[in-house]
C-alpha cells in the first residue's frame, strides 16, 4: 500500500536510498512500539505504522517537520503521536524499535542515549558506521553507496 508523504518545508519524500533501506530493515523486525528520531516528513514512522508497529512516538528538533509528520500521518490515516525534541540531547523516550535516519554524527549521539532494545541508523554512507558503545551490531544493508545498520542490545 503506497504512502502518501508531503514533504512541505521538512526533510525527506521517502525516495532517497537511506530511507528505503531503513523500511526493510523495520520490515525484520519484531513488532512492538517505534521510535522516529529526526522524523522530518514522518515517512518511517508512516512506514512503521504500516508495517504494524505501536505505539508510534516520532520527534524532530524542528517543530515544523513535527507539523509535516502530524499531517502525513493524518493524509494517511494512522495514528503518531509526535513533538518537538532534539534526540542528541532531550530525553529520549523508550521504544521497542528506535529509528534515526539522520547524520552519522547525530545517529552516534543518539545511539549513546537510546532508551530502545533494538535501533536502525542510516544517514551515512556505506564505508561510515556509527560507533555503538553498549549495542550489538546485527543486521547491515547498502545500496547506491549509502548504508542502514540495525543494533541490539546485548
């Protein structure tokens, strides 16, 4: 079932390789609630409602990709509860599955305070990974030179 995603003035339509990797990579996982860190237009936490995931908590540093996300996920007819936050330094909250498809310097930040059991980062290219003190690196995806990794905790 396609997705509707209107970026407006956020990041992301869905099209770029980082984020088609990231929803298979949702797609392996155990269901249980999801975490969207750096939301932009709300497409994983879209794809993650989709895919059967809930609760759905997304949050950005920038309160208007948390206004986008709200609408798509309206536009699409699933539920997220999202807000404004910036994931390397506010209280993160706790999920089963984390997400952050962002920078490689914010995913490394992020990573060291993720509350979550199991965390997929892209935002990098494929010779980049993020350091990951306290996770076990499971599960890795390339494609066009970009790549997602997924971690769990040990």
């Amino acid at each position: 079932q396609a997705i509707v995603i209107d970026p407006g003035r956020a990041f992301g339509t869905g099209a770029h390789p980082t984020t088609r990797l990231c929803v298979e990579l949702l797609a392996r996982q155990p269901r249980g609630s999801l975490l969207d860190v750096g939301c932009g237009s709300g497409v994983l936490a879209i794809a993650g409602a989709r895919l059967g995931f809930e609760p759905i908590t997304a949050v950005d540093n920038d309160p208007v990709a948390v206004e986008v996300t709200c609408e798509n996920a309206r536009l699409n007819g699933v539920s997220i509860d999202a807000f404004t936050l910036d994931g390397t330094t506010g209280e993160l909250p706790d999920a089963d599955v984390a997400v952050a498809n962002v920078l490689l310097a914010p995913v490394t930040e992020i990573l060291a305070r993720l509350p979550a059991r199991r965390a997929i980062s892209s935002g990098y290219l494929a010779d980049e990974r993020p350091p990951a003190p306290g996770w076990e690196h499971v599960d890795r995806l390339e494609a066009d030179g970009w790549a997602a990794d997924v971690f769990s905790r040990p």
